[in-house]
C-alpha cells in the first residue's frame, strides 16, 4: 500500500536529518554525501579524511544491519550498463561542480534557506525529471 | 572522536536512507515521472529529513561545534553558473539511474554488481570534476 511508503519515506526522512543534525553539531560539519566522498577521492580535503571515512563506513554498514529484517528488497537497478555508467559519471561531475546533491543542497541547504540549495534543488529535479519524459516515454530506454 | 561521531551519522543516514526506500531506483524514477506512475515518497523522505535539520540550524546559531572547530559560514547568495550547470547534468544523471551519491553508497551492500558500477563510475566523474573546478569556481 502506498500510503505506508510514505509513513516509512517520513520515518527514514527524519533519520537522515538527526544523522545530518550530528554531524553538524557535533563535527562542525555539512553532511553532504557528494562532498564527503569527493573531497576524499579528489585529494582536496585529506586532512578530514577519518571522519568521511567513517561517515561513509557508516552509510554503507548501516543497510547491512538493517537488511535481514527486510523479506525482500530489490533496488530495481536498469540492467542496462552503458546507462548506469553514462549516469554515475553525470552525478559524479555533477554534483562536484554544484558542490552538493541531494543531501547537501537538498536536506542541509533548504533547511537553512540557502537560495543556492533551493536553487540547487530546483534544477536537479527539473533535469531529472526531464531526463525521465525523454528516455522513458519519448525513447522508451529506461 | 570526529571518526566516531562521523560513523554514527553515517549511520543514521544510512539507515533512513534504507527505510525511506530512497535506495529503491524505482521509487525515486517514480517521484521524476510527474507525467507516469507519480510516487510522491521522496517528498515525504525530504520533508522528514528538513524539520530536525532545521532545528539543528537553530541550535547552532551563536554557539560552537561540540568537538570544536567553527560551523560552516552563512550561505553564499549567488547562484553561479557552475551552480546550475552541474545541478542540471547530476539532475540528468540521478534521472536515468534513480540513484544520487547518497543512496548509491547505502545500497552498496545489497544491490549488486550494477550499483558498484555506479559508484565506479560516479568517483571517476568526481575526479573529472577536478579540473573543471579548477578553471571555474563554484560561486561564478
């Protein structure tokens, strides 16, 4: 039923901003996953690098717990490898040149009304949901 | 204590990442198809996420990070191009996949293959960025 993902959506919501609030009140810091991982793999932001390593340690480690309480859980990813490539190399570039994603803009920037975040947030979604029109219903790929 | 501290909010993202279904590609394509299958989970996902952030916002007003250190300066006011272009190309990118950087690490553990192609892809990108940065600060 749908109406439960978006009890659910809500719940996981709030956990994303306490973990978000944390690592600002306590680490000084914005969480954004684009910036936390960018800064480690371009080398431009070494002299934090535990603290992202453990931010994303915990990213990743915390599914795992969490998945065997779950009966089935498909992230319904394309098949279609060219795509998923073309994709992760869009975001990549992407959000490094916004400097932010989702988490950062989105949750961390609209929360304080950085008209850079909602600026941000609006073109993301504008060019992501024209992607969906042109490659799903236009050329029917994905 | 920073790693520490870096974990558990790791964690906590993570974690609301994996029950919100955000990792669920079709669900964030579906939040996308305004003019398909609309899934509007991705609103309440957001909405959840700004309220407690918001109230850290405000408490951080005036004081200093528990660990030390300085919170992060106000926001820049201007939307520069580097701004828009790249929100559009990540837009493009999170549209065709359904995966932004955030879930794409979450979903690591259980997603297989196809989503560590992402993440590949995604760092390589990262690393393209570099020079393009370089000539084009983020503020112009």
């Amino acid at each position: 039923m749908i109406e439960q993902d978006w009890i659910w959506g809500f719940a996981g919501g709030v956990l994303i901003g306490l973990g978000g609030a944390v690592y600002l009140l306590v680490n000084g810091r914005i969480m954004g996953a684009s910036g936390i991982l960018g800064g480690l793999v371009d080398g431009s932001e070494l002299s934090t690098k535990w603290e992202r390593l453990a931010f994303i340690a915990g990213t990743i480690l915390a599914p795992v717990v969490l998945y065997p309480l779950y009966r089935e859980v498909d992230t319904h990813i394309t098949g279609n490898v060219a795509v998923v490539i073309v994709a992760g190399l869009l975001v990549g570039i992407g959000t490094r040149l916004a400097n932010g994603c989702t988490s950062g803009h989105g949750v961390c920037g609209m929360s304080r009304l950085s008209l850079r975040g909602i600026a941000a947030t609006v073109f993301y979604i504008l060019a992501g949901g024209m992607t969906i029109v042109l490659f799903r219903h236009v050329l029917g790929v994905i | 204590m920073r790693p520490l501290f870096g974990f558990i909010a790791g964690a906590l993202f993570g974690a609301g990442l994996f029950i919100s279904g955000m990792t669920d590609t079709a669900k964030v394509q579906g939040w996308l198809d305004v003019f398909g299958d609309w899934d509007p989970t991705l609103a309440f996902v957001m909405g959840g996420a700004i309220l407690p952030m918001a109230v850290a916002w405000a408490v951080a007003r005036g004081r200093k990070p528990a660990l030390g250190g300085r919170f992060p300066t106000p926001p820049e006011p201007r939307v520069g191009r580097n701004l828009i272009v790249g929100s559009v190309l990540f837009g493009a990118g999170w549209g065709l996949a359904g995966l932004c950087p955030g879930p794409s690490l979450a979903s690591l553990s259980y997603g297989g293959a196809m989503h560590w192609v992402f993440v590949a892809a995604m760092i390589a990108g990262m690393i393209a960025a570099v020079p393009i940065r370089a000539r084009m600060p983020a503020t112009t």
